[in-house]
C-alpha cells in the first residue's frame, strides 16, 4: 500500500458505520496471529472487508515510546535470505511500518500519545485474495456510470454487520439525488426524510437521504466535489 492507501485505510476506519449487506460466504481472514509487545489492545473491527479485502483492526496502547515500538517490529519483519524486510514512512503525524507475510499485509500505524511519554496506534491486518473470491468494490450497490468507489467497508461483527461505501463520479449532486430516489425507490425502498442545501462558500448544493425497506435504514449524503459528486452511503440494520 502506498501513502495515500493509507491515508484512505485510515480515513475508512474512522468512517465505518453499520449495516446489512455482508454476506455469509465472503472470504473471511486466514493470517497468522499479529505479533505484539506488551500493548493493551482494543477492537475497532474484529471482522470487515475494506475494498473487498477481508481485514481486522485493533488499537494499542503503550508505555514505550514510538521508537521502541517501530525497533520492535524491525527486528520481527528484519529482512531474510527468503522474505523480504518491513517497509517504513510517514502519515502526518503517523510512523509507519508494514510488511507482506505470505498472502497477508501487516501494518503498525503509531503516534505519541496524547499525554506522558508512551505512543499509541493502529494494528491493521489485511489478506490478499484469489481473483475468483475477491469482491469488487461497491458491488451490488447502484451507482450511476463512471462512478469510482473510493472506499467500500462491510462489518461482519456478530449483532452489528455493516457496509459504508464512498463514491465520487462526475455528476452534479442533484442528478445524483433523483437517480438514487428513483433506482433505491425501485428496489422497495421508501424515503423518509429529504433535505437539499446550499453549501458554504459557494460549494454548490448538498442532499441528504434517508430511506427505509423493513427494519433496514438507508442514508446518503451527496455533497459538490470539485466538478462532480461525492456520495457517502451508510446502510444500516434496526433489529
């Protein structure tokens, strides 16, 4: 993963909201455990897929300082006659450190901690996949043509599984609007709220959708981006 991967796999952690499109036999991951020092560690997702790729985030907490942590992993993923070593760059205020074991990708995204003199950070594990298992991006989902998705993140934690999906395409925002009414419309979905705006500084139009099919709740904020549209799509289940 390059730098602005990253910066998107961050962005997408952060983002992450649930909902119910998983499917039960989507490929799930298959890695060696994580190596990790004497971290406290807690789940962001124990169980997703980012872009198609099955992944599993924790955050840690720590007591040494960043260094220790990146001189940790350097000595664990050092480079052999066999394997390839770690690679290492900068997030902003992030130092991170990543490597390809087998067909899985580690990666350690860590920072200073807020306060005294520990750090604290992302763990992020993700699988490569055979062509034939991986999903597309944005599949099953209706977008209007040439829309590129950005990013596409199914939860399948037990009681909370979720998809949030970041598209942009060249269409103004109301277009994409009516097509979004029409086409979830189509497919037994109801709008329940439908707000436009005109955004700050001239940016143009916004909307925000809401829709209902069952217990399932649908919405969307389209806002102006550049020439075109960016959609931001939250589906999420209400048992």
């Amino acid at each position: 993963m390059g730098r602005i991967s990253h910066i998107r796999w961050l962005m997408a952690v952060l983002l992450a909201a649930v909902c119910p499109y998983a499917l039960a036999d989507e490929p799930r991951l298959d890695c060696a455990p994580f190596p990790t020092p004497e971290f406290k560690l807690t789940w962001v997702a124990p169980d997703m897929l980012y872009n198609g790729l099955p992944m599993q985030v924790r955050r840690f907490d720590s007591g040494e300082n960043m260094q220790a942590i990146l001189a940790y992993y350097r000595r664990e993923w050092k480079a052999t006659e066999k394997r390839l070593g770690a690679i290492e760059y900068e997030v902003g205020d992030w130092k991170v450190i990543a490597v390809l074991r087998e067909r899985c990708f580690y990666t350690v995204q860590v920072q200073r901690a807020a306060t005294g003199s520990g750090a604290t950070g992302l763990l992020g594990v993700s699988q490569l996949q055979d062509p034939g298992l991986a999903r597309d991006a944005g599949k099953g989902f209706p977008m209007m043509s040439g829309s590129n998705v950005v990013n596409d993140i199914s939860h399948r934690d037990p009681g909370k599984p979720g998809r949030t999906i970041l598209l942009m395409n060249a269409y103004s925002p109301a277009t994409n609007a009516e097509f979004y009414r029409r086409n979830l419309e189509g497919d037994g979905w109801r709008v329940i709220a439908d707000h436009g705006m005109r955004m700050r500084g001239g940016n143009g139009e916004a909307y925000t959708l809401t829709l209902k099919r069952g217990l399932n709740e649908t919405s969307m904020t389209i806002s102006r981006s550049g020439e075109g549209s960016s959609v931001l799509v939250n589906m999420m289940d209400k048992p």
